[in-house]
C-alpha cells in the first residue's frame, strides 16, 4: 500500500513562488505515475498537473504555464513548483498516484494567498 506525505504548503504573496512536495513510500517510486490536484470550495478536486513514469508532465490549461512538476526517483518525491502565484491559487493540494487498479491520495498541504 502506497502512503503519500505533502508538505511545502504555507502562505505565499501574489506574484511569488512556492514549492510543494509529496514524499511516497509503500511503493516503487519509479513506478509510480505522480499527479497534483486542488481541492475546490465545493469538495471537488481540481486537475493541476501529472508526470508519468517516463517523466512525461501534463498540465491543467488554467496553469498557464506557471506551475511545474518535477520527480526525483532517488529521493521518492514529486515537486510541484508553483510560480507567479494568483489568489486563486489558494487552496488545499493534493498528491495523488495509482498502483494497478489502487487510488492514494496524501494528506493535502494547504497554500494561503495574501494580496
């Protein structure tokens, strides 16, 4: 069983940078596909981003190009760099993977926007 850890959330100005992190264990990293989501007001979770097991990333539209997602296989952690931050970028973050027909989701690490 995968168990996935979220940290780097926290509060972050407007325009500026901030770095999530989701640490996986339980699991071959290297096998494991990583993607990021966003809880939304009405309990629904928001698509960000995805890298495959290639390291092939893929991104919501809405991100502009301002979000970028990285993993480091060595250190069993995907990276979920957020730049030119928006207020409504505010929100509780997610990682999530799958293994076979299995589903994991973290705990959420939550991102505070001030204007």
């Amino acid at each position: 069983q995968v168990q996935l850890v979220e940290s780097g959330g926290g509060l972050v100005q407007a325009g500026g940078s901030l770095t999530l992190s989701c640490v996986a264990s339980g699991g071959i990293f290297s096998y494991l596909p990583m993607a990021w989501y966003r809880q939304t007001q009405r309990n629904q979770y928001d698509f960000i981003a995805r890298v495959t097991i290639g390291g092939v990333t893929t991104y919501a539209d809405f991100m502009e190009g301002r979000f970028n997602l990285s993993r480091d296989n060595a250190k069993n952690t995907a990276y979920l760099q957020m730049n030119k931050v928006r207020l409504e970028d505010a929100g509780f973050y997610f990682c999530n993977t799958c293994e076979a027909t299995d589903d994991y989701w973290g705990q959420g690490t939550q991102v505070t926007v001030s204007s």
